[in-house]
C-alpha cells in the first residue's frame, strides 16, 4: 500500500483490524562497524549474539505477561502520532485489544502513507462489491477501477487440498479438518511414518525469526534420519502418547499467553478457535528440545532382526 498510494490518484483502504504498527529499525550499517567487523569477525557475532537475546527477551511479554505489551504499545502509538496529526485518523488506526495477540508490524512508510491527502481509511467494513463500485456497511459507495485483496493467509487450512495418507489410509486432511492439526515438536505426526514437516502447526513465532526454528527443525529431521539408518528401520511413527503429551503442554502454555487473553481473534486460529500456529515460549526451549531425536519417542516400522 505505502508503495502504491504515490501513484494513484485515489487510494481507498477497507481496513477490518486496525494493526499494531511498530518502528523499523532498517539503517546503514556504519562505515566504522563495517572496519571493525572485517578487522575482529567476532565482533559480527557478538552483535548478532546481542541481537537474538535482545528478541528472545520480547517472548516474555507474549507468554502471560502484558504489563510488559503496554510498553511497546505506547512505542507505537507514539509511531502513529509521528506520522498522523488527525485525530479521527488516529483513532480508526489505534487498536483496541492487546499487542501480540495478532501478528505485530514493522514499518516505517505506513501511517506516513495513510496521511496522505488522496488515502481514506473506512473501518464500517464491506457490504457488497459490484461492478465498478465496493459499498460499505453505512451504505457509502466507493467507486473503483481495482481490488487488491490484503486478506490475510491460509495457515490452519493450508493442508486441505494435499493429499497425504498414512497408515490404515488415515487421511491428512480430513484428520486435522476434524481433530486440529495435532504434531510432535510441530515436525512429525503420529500415524504418518517417515513425514516431517519444516515450520509445521505451532511453530511460527511472533517475536523472532523463524529461520531459527527451521535450523532446529531441520537438525531434527537429519537426526532422525540417522536413527532410522542406526536401526535399520524402514520408517519411523512417533507414538501417539508422545504426540499428545506435547500437544497438552504447547496448549497449556498458549492458555496462559497474549494469544488467548488479549481480546482479538487472528488467523493463528483454527475453526474450533484454537491456535495451531504459535510457539509459546523461548526458541532456545525449542532447540534444546529437538537437538536430538529421541529414539523412545518413536515406534521403529520394520525394524531388522539383530535389533530385537
């Protein structure tokens, strides 16, 4: 949007949620830490060191702490005054449930774009689109020449149009459309041997990068790989027990966090309005617990002989 608002002569946005929009911190890197990092190549690690625990910290204010939101609410609020003077404006664009518990921004070209003299805001919501119009629910019609749709993803649903099918014919799909989308470590799934998901059902993270998890998933996955060639086994099925139990703790914890208590509902839900998309805690948690694959943890399919 900030990149298309310069270019047309009127920009209408239908805006359902109002987001939670913080500062970008997107600079040059100095010309004196670019020497440095060349001169000492751990300095680069320190920063970045510094950085991850800097992110990892905010996983606090996620997880049954929101004291600690408000003050990263009052930082983007400020954001917003930056950039918008007027006071209707201000108020259609500041969000009325707690930050975290839908996916927080980071932009700096946002509400500068919104400002402008040629962008209306309409927060009635969408009653009807037709031919070169969008009506909204005060009865205002808006002419148009294009739709962009900016309407969100399809995460809990993601699965319903692959077809996977794991023992006894057990159906992916259906079995997730009726019971959830239910892994272990959000990687494999009982009943499914030798599948494995990289960033599967709650992994996804609001408060650092998922490269993270994908690093860990994908040791995981590789060490799995060597317990089943260890063993001889021709597949590996995590047991239900095993899954289940983890299933209890991440929604035990997901109880306690923004997600559930800060007033908004978000595509991290599923139709039954659980979340099957966020980590509720600390990625180095997550990395502890898939360094290894735990060969307990697993029911070893055509295992040989010699092994029992």
């Amino acid at each position: 949007m900030p990149q298309i608002a310069p270019e047309v002569e009127k920009l209408t946005v239908f805006q359902r949620t109002a987001p939670w929009v913080m500062p970008k911190p997107d600079h040059q890197v100095p010309a004196f830490a670019k020497a440095l990092f060349r001169a000492l190549p751990f300095t680069q690690r320190l920063v970045r060191t510094f950085l991850y625990w800097f992110l990892e910290a905010r996983a606090i204010g996620f997880n049954g702490h929101p004291a600690l939101m408000r003050a990263a609410e009052r930082i983007a609020k400020w954001h917003m005054r930056r950039a918008i003077s007027d006071p209707e404006l201000r108020r259609k664009l500041t969000p009325d449930y707690t930050m975290g518990c839908k996916r927080v921004l980071q932009a700096n070209d946002y509400y500068p774009a919104l400002a402008r003299e040629n962008v209306d805001v309409v927060t009635e919501g969408i009653t009807e689109v037709r031919e070169h119009s969008v009506v909204d629910a005060a009865g205002v019609e808006h002419e148009v020449d294009v739709i962009i749709y900016g309407t969100g993803f399809h995460v809990t649903d993601a699965f319903d149009y692959i077809e996977i099918t794991g023992v006894g014919d057990k159906d992916l799909a259906k079995t997730w459309r009726d019971e959830g989308m239910t892994t272990h470590k959000g990687i494999t799934v009982a009943g499914f041997p030798n599948l494995f998901f990289l960033l599967g059902p709650n992994t996804g993270l609001g408060h650092m990068s998922v490269v993270f998890m994908i690093e860990s998933q994908a040791r995981y996955v590789l060490d799995a790989i060597r317990l089943a060639e260890r063993t001889e086994a021709a597949a590996l099925d995590v047991r239900p027990d095993v899954q289940d139990a983890f299933q209890e703790d991440v929604q035990r914890k997901l109880a306690d966090g923004i997600w559930s208590t800060g007033g908004c509902t978000s595509w991290y839900l599923d139709s039954q309005g659980v979340n099957r998309t966020i980590w509720p805690g600390f990625t180095w948690k997550y990395w502890l617990g898939t360094r290894k694959a735990k060969p307990t943890d697993f029911q070893l399919v055509g295992r040989s002989s010699r092994d029992g």
